[in-house]
C-alpha cells in the first residue's frame, strides 16, 4: 500500500526507459490511485510520502512517444477526478537501474517503541539506540517500509499486541502468526523480531515473495518465517493463525471476509488494513454479519483505518 507500481515492471526489465513524473496534491493522492485503477492504467502510479507529505504521479514507458501518449491519456482523467497538476512534469529517459532505485529518496527509517525499520540503503549511517531492535528493509519492487500509514496501522497493532499478550503470561514463540499478502514482508518479519517463533506469509505476486525472502534474509531470519505463493483462498491452507494481517484493499476484504475469519484461531486476533476512513464502517458491518460475536475496534491514521477483530 505503502509505493504501487502496477503491471508492466517486469516487463521493462533490462530496457531503456522513459519516466514522466509530476506532483500533484497529497490530498488527491486516493482519488489519483482510483483513476488509475478504474481505467487500467498499468503504466502509471501513485508515489505518496507521508512523512513530507507530498505526492507525485509517476509514469515509466518503453519509449518517450509512448511516454507521450500516456500523458496525453491521464491528464484528462485526472481533471474529472478533481486531481490538479502541480506545475511542469518532468521528463527523462532512465535506465533499468535508475528506475528500480528512484523510489529510494522517498524511504525514511522510523520506529515505533524499540523497534526501528530502516531501509537498508541508510544502514552506513543510522545508528540503533541501546537496547532497541532493527529491521533492514529493501522493499525493492514490491515497495514496503512502513511509511505509509496502513502498514504502520498494522505494526503498531503488532507491536502493542505482543507487549499485552506477554503482559499477560501468554508465550507469543508459541503462537502462530499468518501476513496475508505480504508485499515486502515488513509485519512478518517484525513478527519474528518481536519473539513469535510460528511466523508466515503469502502473496499472490511472486516479485513480492521474492523481496520478503530477500529482507529474511537480509535480517538473519530466513529460518524463522516462511513467504510463499498464495491468495486469500489458499495462503491459509496450513491452518489459521492467532494473528492474521490483511493489509489489502477495502473491497478485498469485504469480498472475503469469510475466508479471513476462518484463519483465525479460537481467541486469536485478526487485524484489518488498508482501508479509507470513510470506508470502515462498510468493512466492519461486512464482518460482522460474518461473525456478529467477535469483538470490534478501530482507529484512524490521516485518512486511512483499520479494523481489529477479536475471536471468542
């Protein structure tokens, strides 16, 4: 949720690419990403950080008339969404490299309690407070390193969670932990920083598994979570989880809400993300028509909820 580049980077792999890139309103950074959504625009995203809060439309192409083309398309799209233009776009050619690391300056480390996520690239010069823990993050193509509020949402749910449960004398090594679509593995692997020892997550796109394997790796927890291939009717085939992440879309987890509550544990938490403020009462009237005895809560971040669902 955090950077979403959709459709055709695999495809431009190795080739020399054309990027326009412009500004437009953080506050019209939704309504962009819907646009976009709506009429397939595969070639262009919406690149949002929330730290500076500043966003930007950014379009990657095989060639600067295509490039040209595309712009040409957008822009009018964007007027009858009410998204303004702020001032020129920039125009570049860039290579595969550049493209892959552009993302780069808008990634910041941060933390939540003890725990910092930093991307790797700042590893030369951050500096780890006494006592507290780190995740490197590379979120590569995937895009994950927590800055955007609904992964945040979820960590300082994780975080919290973990400190009441060991609070109360509950051994978190042994419960299980399941990150449904997992992007770069960021609440996974924070899982297993945090002490949980049972820790997995799946991802329908397998450049999103591959990062999330990566970063384990990168962290010295390969061992200690398992990323694999899967969607929200076959990620959970290996049994329901005392926590479950859906840091997803809206109308995802509406659509399988069902699913969802079915991976959840007896007494177990399911915690809901990526959602619109204005969206949250949809969601959790949707679960609780699902599972009306389940115990609901939210909160807002900026513009976005979550939801958390808590078993019997």
């Amino acid at each position: 949720m955090e950077l979403r580049w959709r459709g055709k980077a695999g495809t431009f792999a190795g080739m020399a690419l054309f990027e326009i890139k412009t500004e437009i309103p953080f506050t019209a950074a939704e309504a962009a990403d819907t646009t976009l959504l709506e009429h397939g625009l595969e070639n262009w995203s919406v690149l949002e950080d929330v730290i500076v809060q500043r966003a930007w439309l950014v379009g990657i192409f095989a060639d600067e008339s295509e490039a040209a083309q595309g712009w040409a398309t957008v822009t009018p799209l964007l007027v009858d969404a009410g998204v303004a233009i702020v001032g020129e776009p920039v125009r570049r050619s860039l290579g595969d490299a550049d493209w892959r690391d552009s993302y780069k300056a808008h990634f910041h480390a941060w933390q939540f309690g003890r725990l910092h996520w930093v991307p790797v690239w700042e590893r030369a010069t951050f500096s780890l407070p006494p006592g507290d823990a780190v995740l490197w993050l590379d979120p590569g193509m995937a895009f994950g390193t927590g800055n955007h509020e609904t992964t945040r949402l979820c960590v300082e749910r994780l975080v919290t969670l973990a400190a009441e449960r060991q609070r109360a004398g509950v051994e978190i090594a042994h419960q299980r932990v399941i990150d449904a679509g997992c992007g770069s593995g960021i609440l996974a692997l924070s899982a297993a920083l945090l002490g949980y020892r049972d820790v997995a997550g799946f991802d329908n796109d397998l450049e999103a598994v591959r990062v999330s394997e990566e970063n384990a790796a990168l962290n010295g927890l390969e061992e200690k979570v398992q990323f694999r291939l899967g969607d929200l009717v076959t990620g959970f085939a290996d049994g329901p989880g005392d926590v479950v992440f859906a840091n997803i879309l809206a109308n995802v987890l509406i659509q399988y809400a069902r699913e969802l509550t079915a991976a959840v544990a007896p007494g177990g938490t399911l915690i809901l993300s990526g959602i619109l403020a204005v969206e949250v009462a949809q969601v959790q009237a949707a679960f609780a028509a699902v599972v009306p005895a389940w115990r609901q809560e939210s909160r807002v971040m900026g513009e976005w909820s979550d939801v958390l669902l808590v078993r019997p």
